[in-house]
C-alpha cells in the first residue's frame, strides 16, 4: 500500500458535518507514515517552509501568525500537514481559503483530510499536489512548486468561476441568495430556489432574448435601430466586394473604418484607412471574422466601453492604446515584449485586465496599423520615436464619473433599442464629458455578454459595483430569491412524515416539490428516483421552476457522502437518532451521529423554526445550535423538557387523553382525537404518532390553519 494514499474523496457540495459550506472530504491512509512526526524527520521541516513559506499565515490551532510552524516544530503528523498543505495551494492557484481539518477514524492509519474550496477541480488537483509534495518532503527528494502553482493556475483558469461570474455570485452571496453552479467547468449559474429562480451565464441572463443578441450581433441593423432612436452613430453601409468598399469610402468619405457586421470584441476591425489600397487590403481580413464587411465613417477620438445594466449606466472604461517607445536598437517585436508583454497586468489568465500581444501569430489589424505607420514587426524604431502597436488593448481606466448625462442618456437607449438587459455600449469621442454632437463622436457598436473585469480590476480609477447592479436587476430590494425550504431528517419515520407534511401542506395553495426516498413530487406528478433522498433530489425540487414550498427528506447517507442539498431552510424537523447508520463514514458512536442528524438543525434561518422530539434526548439537545425558534413534539404531555420550553412560552405538540394538542407558552388547544387520524398508530404502528406530530408541527410552523390541518390527517393516504 502506497505512502498517503487518497481512498475516497467525497465532495460534500453542501452543508455538512464540518461546516455550513462546500468542503473536500479525504479518506486518506497513512501507511508507513502513519506515526512519522514532523520533528523526527531530518529536514523535513526546513524542506516544507522553504518550498511553502507563505504558510506562517497559518494560525492553525495555536491561534496566531506562525502557529502552524510552531506546530510542525513540535511534532505534528501527516493527515493534518496534508491538510495546511492543500489549503496553501489553493491559495497559491488563487483561491485563498482558510478552513481545514484532519481527523482520525477508528481505522489505524486512516484519516480525514477536510479542507474548503470553491472549485471541486481546483481543490482535488490541489490535494493530489500536496500528497506528491509531502512525499518529495519526507524521503528528501526534489519539488517544482514554481512549476506545480503554475499547473494549478491554469486549473483555475480552465475551470474556476471567472471574474465576472464570481463577481456576480459574490454580490448574491452578500444579499443572502442562495447560488449553484449548474455545470462543473462553466459559468452557467442558479440564483434563488424553484419559481424565484434566475439563472446567469457570466453577463448574460435568463431574460437576455435571442432577438436582443441578434440585433447586437448584426452591426448594420444595429446602426439602424439606434440612428432611428435618435442616437449618433456612424455614416455607413454594408459593401459586397472590395471595389465597393472603395466607392462606399469614397461616398462617405475618407477616412474610414472597414469591420465585419456581426463579428465582436473588436476583431477584424480596420481603423482610419486613407487610401483606396488599405480599404482593398482590410476588405478580406474582415470577412474572415464575419459572415459579411461594411464601411463607416472614421470617428476621431478615444474609445470608451459603457455598461448600462436595466436602465442605468453602472460603469464606464476608456481604452487607450498600446505603444511602444523605440530605442535606436530594439525591433518592435523586441520592444513589444519589454515595453508591454512583461506588465504583470497583461497575461493570459482571466483575472489579467489585458491581454498579451502575440508576436508570433499577429493580429491582422496590428500589423495593418504598424504598416500604415511605415513599420514591420522587425522593424528598429529611433531612440525616443512612439509606435502604435494596438489600439483598443489598454481597457480598464476608469471615467465612470466623467460621462456626460447626455451621453448617459444615449447608452441607455441603445441598449433598451435592442432589448439587452446587460449591455456593453462602445462609444468614440474625444472628451467623455461633453454631448456626442458637439464633437462629431458616435456610438460605434453594441455587445451582449459584455466583459466586466475592466470595470472590476481598473488599471487606473475606482471599482465599479457592477456584481452589485446585476443582482440588484434581477432581485429587487427585499428578495432574496428563497421559497420555503422544510428538511425533515432522522433514523426512522422521514418518508412517512416527509408525504404527510406534504399532503397537509396542500392547504396552502402553493406548488409543492417535494423529494423523499420513495422519490420526486412536483405539484400531483411523481418521479420514481432511488436518490429522492439524496442531494440530487433537494436540487431538484429546487432547481423545478415551478416549486412555491420545498419539502425535503434529508438522509444520513446524504449528509455524510454529499452535504445537505440546500443551503438554508425555513423549518428542519428532526425525528429521532438511532444506531442503524453507524458505520457509515467511519462515524461510530451515537454522538457523532448526532451531529449528523443536526446539520438540518443548523442551517434553520434566524426567521425560520427547528421541530424536535421531545422524547429524544440527542433529538432535544439540537435546539440550542438553532438560529431560529424551536417547537417540540412529545407522546407525553408531561415531557420535562416539553414543560419547561412551554414555560418559556415556546411552541409545543403533544399528546393528551388520546388527542393531540398545540401549545404556544400557556395558551394550549385541542386539534382533534387521535383517532381521527388515518394512519394507524397502535401495536406495530404507535411509531406513526412521532411522524404524526412531527408533521403537525412543521405545518403548523408553516402557518396552516387547525382546521387545515386537522382536516388533512383525516384524509391522507
């Protein structure tokens, strides 16, 4: 058996027994290092913090700066290295997370690597590294880590939430709507629960129509809405051959910019050409990148990209251009990548604001502005003489607070012409703060799906809200985007309670989607599922767009393997705990099972309501981890702890003289006979009334009326 062998990983996507949010689960086996401690080993220690010194960040559990080099240096073991180790990767591909735990099983040698992520690619390959990392580190071999952060980077890269995606999901997260990535490795996005759900493609939405992105994508149509608005767009036409480009440029005027009609992000765009030869030259270029070319007029100025989210301009970049400066002795190939390519804001990640130049398959358009320049890219400029390399390659300096109200006014209505809820509005003028007609500038172009890093990582200006402004359009103030979300949980009982609830929720009116181990129900349809129960049955329900009320049975085997398949829920209702799963993920005792069983308990909203038994004393232990009121449920009207919660003036559901009651402190009323229900609830059958109870209070809690409910235990089948 090899050295820290990784057994199981076990991506616990939601709520959990370590924590409220998504964490990496390992099932690791020591092996021989089983009982290698960090002080014993001959340089182990110098190896490990020199490879990873950022790790003196790790306050571990001494609970300050260096505590876990402190520890190393008193001895610690490898479960718990392995777990500071993936954690300091992940910080180092740019996830910077904090949280971790290593825990032993009752299997010698085999131990728990817990560790929080925001990406499930991202921390698996993170924990791998670290395994092959401490194996360099403990037999006194050699590692890369230079090299290992750059894969992990690209990792990120390839697979992680991009800026504006997460820029996006950051500003829901703060609201308190709940998020799910709906496809690993893209940025297709669920904001809010079942019929208050909206879904996000980074700066698309769900009500980003096709005509709207058609509209924006053919730039002759384009330039007709907005000229019909009233809007100042460029002259022009679209042209069919190079000659009628010419007469095109000749009817308009020189100079002028030949571009295709439906290509975008400024590809195969010629600027400011002058002569019959360069319109000649670009014509072919620029079909290259469209389905057909158009000429318009030059419009001197400096370019600007406008955001207009709904019906406000929420930012505003200017894109200055590319140049570089020669020295008598450099190629411009050569200047480019010292002048501009080694600026660490250039690069080919995601979170880099600009792009590098590639000097080795030039853009069209760069090498026709350095020719109209007089230059080739092996060409040696004079000391001191500037080059234009690239006109629209230095986005992000902010102007947002300099856009004239005209101007403002202009972007909104191209964007509301072609119906774009998110729109980015390419404007050229010479001063951002004076009206478009006083200078001859133009809008030249509209994009959907616009990029917002420019408005998110500025070179120069403030940071613009624009996370903020989306959600903020797609939930107005005071929605979260939630719907009521009961889980039910326990050792027995869950399905029966989870169906009853659900027939006595029917009096509400609403739409209900509920997922039990039998399977899925949406409104009167059923779906035979064996993962009813599990996290893809919470997600669906959930995930339904018609879902008004969520009832979710929530099984051991889902908390333990999976997480909770929602993150919050109105009301948790927890049964009873019992010996049947112990085993299940290397947890024993009843205690730790226990705590399994609580997970629904701790996600109750602070509004929200945990139901419990009274009769069970793990049960009853949970009500002080709730964040919201509790309610018991007892057989016994004189249950102790049922009493002294009534006391208080809590809310309670028992039985008495054969009748099942609800109290709220002293005020105490009959809801109907136990006869009256339609389970049976004797001999074999009495464990129905703890399902019965629990069930009446959850409705209850949820604010069905007595009758309501006293009407639906009669009736259910």
């Amino acid at each position: 058996m090899p050295d820290l062998d990784i057994r199981e990983i076990h991506l616990l996507r939601g709520p959990n027994i370590w924590a409220n949010y998504p964490v990496l689960e390992a099932w690791v086996d020591l092996g021989s290092l089983k009982d290698a401690s960090s002080e014993e080993i001959p340089g182990f220690n110098e190896r490990l913090k020199s490879w990873l010194p950022g790790m003196i960040e790790h306050r571990c559990s001494v609970g300050e700066r260096g505590g876990f080099f402190q520890r190393l240096d008193r001895g610690t073991y490898p479960a718990h290295i392995l777990e500071h180790v993936t954690l300091e990767l992940q910080t180092l591909a740019g996830h910077p997370l904090g949280f971790g735990k290593a825990r032993e099983t009752c299997i010698e040698g085999l131990y728990k690597v817990i560790a929080r992520y925001l990406d499930e690619v991202v921390v698996q390959e993170c924990l791998r590294t670290a395994r092959e990392l401490l194996l360099a580190a403990y037999t006194g071999g050699t590692f890369d880590v230079a090299a290992a952060v750059t894969r992990l980077q690209d990792v990120v890269d390839r697979n992680a939430l991009g800026p504006s995606t997460k820029a996006i999901v950051d500003a829901a997260k703060e609201r308190g709507i709940p998020w799910r990535r709906l496809q690993e490795g893209r940025s297709l996005i669920q904001l809010g629960q079942g019929a208050k759900q909206r879904r996000i493609w980074t700066a698309e939405t769900d009500r980003t129509g096709a005509i709207a992105e058609y509209i924006a994508q053919d730039k002759d149509l384009t330039r007709t809405f907005l000229r019909q608005s009233g809007v100042p767009v460029p002259e022009g036409r679209i042209v069919s051959s190079p000659e009628d480009a010419w007469e095109a440029a000749e009817d308009i005027g020189i100079p002028v910019v030949v571009k295709p009609t439906d290509a975008n992000h400024g590809r195969g765009v010629f600027i400011d050409l002058n002569t019959r030869e360069q319109v000649i030259e670009a014509y072919p270029q620029a079909l290259k990148e469209g389905t057909g070319v158009m000429v318009e007029r030059f419009i001197p100025g400096v370019d600007h990209r406008l955001l207009v989210v709904g019906s406000s301009l929420i930012a505003a970049s200017r894109g200055d251009p590319a140049i570089v400066i020669g020295d008598g002795k450099g190629t411009i190939i050569e200047l480019i990548e010292d002048q501009l390519n080694s600026d660490p804001r250039r690069g080919e990640l995601e979170t880099c604001p600009w792009d590098k130049i590639d000097t080795v398959k030039w853009d069209p358009v760069i090498l026709t502005d350095l020719q109209n320049q007089g230059y080739q890219p092996d060409s040696v400029p004079h000391d001191g003489e500037r080059v234009l390399v690239a006109r629209f390659a230095n986005w992000a300096i902010d102007i947002t607070d300099d856009v004239h109200p005209s101007v403002r006014e202009h972007v909104i209505i191209a964007a509301k012409a072609a119906g774009l809820d998110i729109c980015g509005v390419d404007v050229v003028c010479e001063d951002i703060s004076q009206p478009l007609e006083k200078q001859g500038g133009a809008i030249v172009e509209i994009n959907a799906s616009p990029g917002l890093l420019m408005h998110l990582k500025p070179a120069v200006g403030k940071v613009r809200p624009v996370g903020e402004a989306i959600i903020d359009m797609l939930f107005p103030a005071g929605d979260d985007g939630r719907i009521p979300v009961i889980g039910i949980t326990g050792t027995h009982g869950k399905t029966t309670t989870t169906k009853l609830l659900a027939h006595l929720l029917h009096a509400t009116g609403k739409f209900l989607g509920v997922c039990h181990s039998d399977g899925l129900q949406f409104g009167t349809r059923h779906a035979v599922s064996k993962q009813g129960d599990r996290i893809f049955g919470a997600q669906g329900v959930l995930l339904h767009p018609w879902t008004e009320l969520a009832i979710c049975e929530t099984s051991a085997e889902s908390i333990i393997l999976e997480g909770i398949g929602y993150d919050r829920c109105q009301i948790g209702v927890v049964l009873n705990v019992g010996t049947e799963h112990l085993g299940l993920g290397y947890l024993d005792t009843l205690e730790q099972m226990t705590k399994v069983k609580r997970c629904v308990v701790d996600v109750v909203l602070p509004g929200g309501t945990a139901v419990l038994n009274a009769d069970d004393a793990h049960v009853a232990s949970m009500a002080e981890y709730c964040k919201g009121s509790v309610m018991f449920f007892s057989r016994d009207a004189a249950n102790s702890i049922l009493t002294a919660h009534q006391e208080q003036g809590g809310r309670a559901v028992f039985v008495q003289q054969d009748a099942i009651h609800l109290a709220e402190g002293e005020n105490e009323r009959r809801l109907c006979p136990l006869r009256d229900v339609s389970l049976p609830l004797t001999g074999h059958f009495a464990f129905h009334i703890e399902n019965v109870l629990a069930a009446v209070g959850a409705a209850w809690a949820q604010g069905v009326s007595d009758a309501a409910i006293a009407a639906g235990l009669r009736s259910f089948e």
